[in-house]
C-alpha cells in the first residue's frame, strides 16, 4: 500500500478507536459482496483499469461496537488479470440516527493471475494490508446492507474501490 494509504488509515484508526462495551447480543450475518475497485500500480503509479468483484462475506458480533468480518471475492480485470482474495478484519461500528459508520482494517491473502497477450502468463500470490471505511444498516435478526471504500495493498498493484453488501442476520449462540 502507497505511504497516503497507511497514513489515512492510522489517522481514521486513531479517530475512530473507543471500547469493548456490549448491549446486544451475538450475531452472525452472511452476506454477498459486488464492486468495482481501480489499481495502481506500484513501479508505474499509473492506473491498471478497473476491477468488478463479487464474492462472500461473513460477520460475527462481539459487542455493539465491534465485529470480526471475513470475505472471499473474485474479480476480473480488462482481459489482462484475475483475482482471489480472502480477507479478514477487526471491525469498529459507530451507531448514527441512521445506521452505522464503520472502519475495519485487517489482512488479506490474494492470488493475481495475469495472463494473455498483453504480458505473458504470469502468476502472484501473496498477503497485504486491507483497510475499509464506510456505511452500514442492519435490522438485528434480519435484512442489512452496507457500502463502503475498500483499500487492499498488493506485490504489482494496490487497488481502491467501492463495495455493496447485502446481508441476513441470525443468532448462532
């Protein structure tokens, strides 16, 4: 991730940071992910074109101001690559009048394929930084969305993009 990367998020880490208190209880939510991210690249600075995603996520409540989050997603960018990445996030909610604010940062692992006429085959694998920031409306035990920016730093590229969730909540425990 570029140096403004990680300034911006220590920055929002350090706005944002308040304690473990809980008033509700344990909630698990499944959701599916779309976007659509840019990327830099790293030797360049110069943009790689856009990536639509999708994928998987999974959320876990630990009070009702923090969760842990976990999400898998698929992307493809304009012929020249593809990609997985699995990520993983400690989560801060920030109760407003209408939903939530919420930042996450955390790690994720990713494989790049780039592949084609345009570089040869090529393939990376690799762990990074993935920060997030952004809005969110869950109903307990129900329907809930939210949209946000998501940073993730990579070997070739960092990519920055904005995601849409749809997810249902349930108690497990």
């Amino acid at each position: 991730m570029t140096k403004r990367t990680h300034i911006l998020a220590v920055a929002a880490a350090a706005l944002w940071l308040g304690g473990f208190t809980s008033t509700v209880a344990a909630e698990t939510r499944i959701g599916y992910v779309v976007g659509v991210t840019d990327c830099i690249e790293s030797q360049s600075e110069s943009s790689c074109g856009g990536i639509g995603f999708y994928g998987l996520s999974l959320e876990q409540t630990l009070s009702d101001r923090w969760s842990i989050q976990a999400d898998h997603s698929f992307g493809t960018l304009v012929f020249a690559y593809s990609l997985r990445s699995t990520a993983a996030h400690l989560k801060y909610i920030r109760p407003i009048d209408t939903g939530a604010l919420y930042i996450k940062a955390g790690a994720h692992s990713y494989e790049v394929n780039r592949a084609g006429w345009l570089s040869g085959d090529r393939t990376r694998n690799g762990t990074g930084a993935s920060v997030g920031i952004g809005w969110q409306y869950y109903r307990p035990s129900g329907l809930g969305m939210d949209i946000g920016l998501i940073g993730k730093g990579m070997t070739d590229f960092d990519s920055v993009g904005v995601q849409l969730s749809l997810s249902y909540g349930f108690n497990l425990f």
